[in-house]
C-alpha cells in the first residue's frame, strides 16, 4: 500500500507562509483523491481540504479558503499545500491522506 510522507513545517511568524509537501511511494496516488488534515494539541483532528485525482477539483473549509491552495504532480508523486497569511491558532501537526492512509505528519508553528 503507499506511504505518504509530509514535510516542509517549522516555524513561521503570524502572517507568514509555508509550503508543506506530501511525497508518497509509489503511482497509485495519482488515482485517488487526497486529503490535508491538521490537528492541535488537545484538539481534534480538522479538515482542510480534499483534492480530487487528477487536481481538477479541490474543496477547501472554510477556514484556509483564499489563504490554502493545494496543487499535485501526479507524475512525481507528490502533492504541496500552499499556506499563506498564516495565523498562531494554526499551530498544528499537518498530515495528508488517501483513504485510511495517513503520513506522519509535519508539524507547522506560527508565533512571533
């Protein structure tokens, strides 16, 4: 089955961006749709975003639209988040997914 691995986090000041990038094992992640989550201390896990296959269509909540923009390079297996204007209360552990299947994470700080 693929294995996704994130990167790209660290620290970021309020109002910053970041490109975060989800890599994974092998070609079938150009079939499926894929999913960003994100997830704070003593939080639950919220959604961000689900793109489909091919990248044609992504729906983003409403709390990173205009700010999030997802793209995917299926031709290499890997996926960025574009994040920008970046707030503290964004401070999380950002993870990509297809089906049941989650990477690591990459943990993203916002503070000054």
């Amino acid at each position: 089955q693929v294995q996704l691995v994130e990167s790209g986090g660290g620290l970021v000041q309020p109002g910053g961006s970041l490109r975060l990038s989800c890599a994974a094992s092998d070609s079938s992640f150009g079939t499926q749709n894929m999913y960003w989550y994100r997830q704070a201390p003593a939080q639950q896990r919220e959604w961000i975003e689900t793109t489909t296959p091919t990248g044609a269509f992504t729906n983003y909540a409403d709390s990173v639209k205009g700010r999030y923009t997802v793209s995917r390079d299926n031709a290499k297996n890997v996926a960025y988040l574009q994040m920008s204007s970046l707030k503290s209360e964004e401070t999380a552990v950002y993870c990509c997914g297809q089906k049941t299947i989650w990477g690591q994470g990459t943990q993203v700080t916002v503070s000054s």
